[in-house]
C-alpha cells in the first residue's frame, strides 16, 4: 500500500514536472545554467513525463521507480555541484518551471531527498 502511495505520488510529481517545464519557455536556459549538456535540454522534460506516466500507472514495474532514482540522483549531482558556487551566482533550479524559480539552495537538494525516499518505497 504504501509503495503504491509513492509510486503515484511520485509519478504525478514527474508529469508535473516535465509539463511545468515544457510550458516554460525559460525553461532551456534556467537548464544549462544548471550546467545541463545543451542536446539533453530538449529531452529531459519529455523523459520526466514518460517516466512519470510509468509510475503513476504502474507499468514495467520495478523499473521506473529505478529510473526515478537515476534521475533524481543526476539531478542532486547538478543542485550538488551549483551549491558550490557563492549564493549570489547560483542560478534559478526550474525543476518545476517558473513554479520553482528561486535561486538553487539547500532546500532544492532536500525536496530532491524526500523524492528519492518516495523512489524508493515505491520499489517495495
């Protein structure tokens, strides 16, 4: 039960994501300013929702939610790496388009975190 809680959960969080940020037309920016390699700019939103999709219907798995850790863990590696820089040179995350568009900080890599956690009871 639980698992299914955070499959979804985290599912719906993905697809929000990924259309928050193709409805964002700041988005390609705000990502290589994260340091993203401009050819996967174009594909991280399309992935996020298919994989969203994935764990909200519960297909192929355990995978997607394996997947989302992946993912989660490339992006905490970019917040991680950003969070280096003095807080008045980081960029804006955009992890949720314009919804999130506050300079990258602590909290960007706790929310990131708490979304592993709920990758990770979705495998069970």
């Amino acid at each position: 039960m639980i698992g299914t809680v955070a499959r979804v959960v985290l599912g719906v969080l993905f697809l929000a994501s990924g259309a928050l940020k193709l409805r964002d037309p700041s988005w390609p920016g705000a990502a290589q300013a994260m340091g993203a390699p401009r050819w996967s700019v174009w594909f991280i939103a399309p992935a996020e929702i298919v994989l969203g999709a994935g764990l909200a219907a519960g297909l192929a798995e355990p995978w997607p939610a394996w997947l989302a850790l992946g993912l989660l863990a490339a992006f905490s590696a970019a917040l991680a790496r950003v969070l280096r820089q003095p807080a008045s040179e980081r960029p804006a995350c955009a992890c949720f388009g314009r919804w999130s568009a506050k300079p990258v900080g602590a909290g960007s890599l706790l929310r990131n975190g708490g979304l592993a956690v709920l990758a990770v009871a979705a495998l069970f």
